[in-house]
C-alpha cells in the first residue's frame, strides 16, 4: 500500500507544454480534485484505465504519451 | 490537504478526545464502585453522541464554502481501502463479548469491550486512510 506506484507519468511536462496548464486546470477536466492530480505526477497513486485515458484526451495525445509502465522488477 | 483528509483527522481527533472523556470518568468511578454497580450508561452515550457532533461540526468547519468540499474517487477508494483493512477490530470486539457474554461476565465489561472495538476500529481506519492520504495508495496485485 504504501509503496510508489511502478507505473511513471509525464503529467508534469506535459502540462507546461500545454499552455502552463494548471493542476487545478487538469483536475477540472478531468473531473478529480486538485490533490488527486498532485498524488497521481508524485507517484502516490495509480488511476483506474478510465481516468488515465481522461487525463490523455485532455493533452489530445496517446495513453502511452502519459503513462509509462517501466519493464523488469 | 483535500477536504476527505481534514475530515478523517477530525473524526480521528473527536474519537479520541470522546474516548478519553469517556476513560476520565468511567474508571474515576470504578476505582471507587464495583463494576457492575458502575454508571457508565449515560457517559457511553453522551461521548458517542458527543462524538458524532464533533465530527459533523468538525467537518463543516474545515471545509469551507462549496467548492472545497469536494471529493473523488480517490478518496472513496482510500475510504473503502481504510474500512477493509480496520474490520477486524470490530470482528474482535464482537468475538470477545460473545465469549464474555457465554462465560456470563458483567455487563459492564461486554459493554465496554464492544465499545473498544468501535473505538479502535475507528482509530485505526483513519490511521489507515491517513497514512494512504500521506504515502500512497496502489491497486493490490
């Protein structure tokens, strides 16, 4: 539970390329709270397949452009 | 701090304090009385009920207006994730005040053991959904 999700994120970089987009901002397309976006670029916590295609149709690019899922243990 | 956590310290926080005024008073009473002839009935009450108006006033006070107030889905997964791993300790306090109950103990005791079990079940559950609030919270495999 309390270990950091293996799966890697470019959320941050991603929303200074759009326009210095807010966490706020994302949060409210996405329909989550501020501190939900914080705890996902911070590796605290996983979103369901659902949200994380949301969090990819707000930057228009692939899922895979977001969210990253590193090989090997 | 999102508004789901505020509110897990305040009932956090309220459990305890309600718990201690309840302990303060109670075991004044039995170093002095026989524990079946212990008044603990309205302290019971008065602390549970004082309790849940602590975390109701607690609440709406660390929210603020509207938009604050809100949660998502992360933290219903942290609520339901908190309720899981704490049940035990309402399993435990059921268990043993059945077997008090069988060994025909005081109701004093059965009482208050059961008490202690809504208590560290809610004790716990907040620790529990605080430290995923603090370090994470990741899908079980």
């Amino acid at each position: 539970m309390t270990k950091p999700t293996r799966i890697t994120n470019s959320i941050r970089a991603l929303r200074f390329t759009h326009g210095e987009m807010t966490q706020a901002q994302l949060a409210e397309q996405v329909g989550v709270t501020r501190q939900t976006i914080i705890a996902i670029e911070q590796g605290r916590y996983s979103p369901s397949l659902e949200m994380a295609f949301q969090i990819a149709r707000v930057f228009k690019v692939p899922l895979d452009q977001v969210f990253a899922y590193p090989g090997g243990t | 701090m999102s508004y789901e956590e505020k509110g897990t310290w305040v009932y956090l926080v309220a459990c305890l304090g309600a718990y201690g005024v309840y302990l303060a008073i109670v075991l004044g009473r039995l170093a002095s009385t026989p524990a079946a002839h212990v008044p603990y009935i309205p302290a019971l009450l008065w602390t549970t009920g004082g309790s849940i108006l602590a975390s109701v006033l607690g609440r709406v006070l660390v929210g603020g207006p509207g938009p604050g107030r809100r949660s998502d889905v992360r933290d219903r997964e942290i609520y339901r994730f908190g309720e899981y791993a704490s049940r035990w300790f309402i399993v435990a306090g059921a268990g043993a005040a059945l077997v008090m109950a069988m060994a025909r103990w005081d109701y004093f005791w059965i009482a208050n053991v059961i008490y202690l079990g809504f208590v560290l079940w809610a004790v716990a559950g907040s620790f529990v959904k605080l430290l995923a609030y603090r370090r994470g919270l990741r899908p079980a495999r």
